[in-house]
C-alpha cells in the first residue's frame, strides 16, 4: 500500500462498519500476496480509491488473513471484487479486468443508490 493510499484495509473488526453499515457505496478487494493477477489489479485498485475517494468507499481484503468473510462471501477465486450497497452484494467480478469495467460499475452503482 502506498504512503497516500485512500483505500480502507479491512479485517474482521472493520468489515461490519467499512462495508456492512456504510452509507455509500462500497467496493471490495478479495486478494493476498502470492497472486500474481492480484498484484496487477492492486494499481487499479489504487487509483479508484482516489478518484471516488468521498463519494464511494475502495476497500482491501487479504483472504489469508481474515478467510472467514472471504469463505462466507464464497470468494473461490482471486482476485474477487464485490460492490456493496446497503451491506448487501449487488455485483461480483472475478479475475483481472480492465479499470474501464471497474469505474462503470461504481459510477452505475452510485446512479442507482
């Protein structure tokens, strides 16, 4: 994580009030060190967190240190990207995907809240 970092690293304590209760929308990161596909959405990750810093929350999950969210959220694959609104999923993505997908999403999830 860079110094200027705007995303939110979860564990178990901040999960229930970063994404669970949060009043906007919420996009979180199901990841860990050792994936390789992981490691090139991480930027990506990075920057939405700063251009929807305020108006949406960009989160951080690392599946090997809080395995329990990530199994209840049936995350099988890294990376797994969930959009939260009012503490529920309303879109998954999985794998690499572009930033161009990611941003549509949030921008279609915030028209929508």
């Amino acid at each position: 994580m860079s110094e200027n970092a705007k995303y939110i690293t979860l564990d178990e304590s901040s999960f229930q009030t970063e994404v669970l209760q949060a009043d906007r929308p919420v996009l979180v990161d199901f990841w860990a060190d050792w994936c390789p596909p992981c490691r090139i959405v991480a930027p990506v990750i990075e920057e939405l967190a700063e251009e929807f810093d305020g108006a949406a929350t960009v989160a951080k999950l690392d599946v090997d240190k809080v395995p329990g969210i990530a199994g209840a959220y049936e995350v099988r694959s890294i990376p797994t990207l969930l959009f939260f609104r009012n503490g529920e999923v309303v879109d998954r993505v999985v794998g690499a995907v572009p930033k161009e997908v990611l941003t549509q999403k949030l921008n279609s999830l915030m028209a929508s809240a």
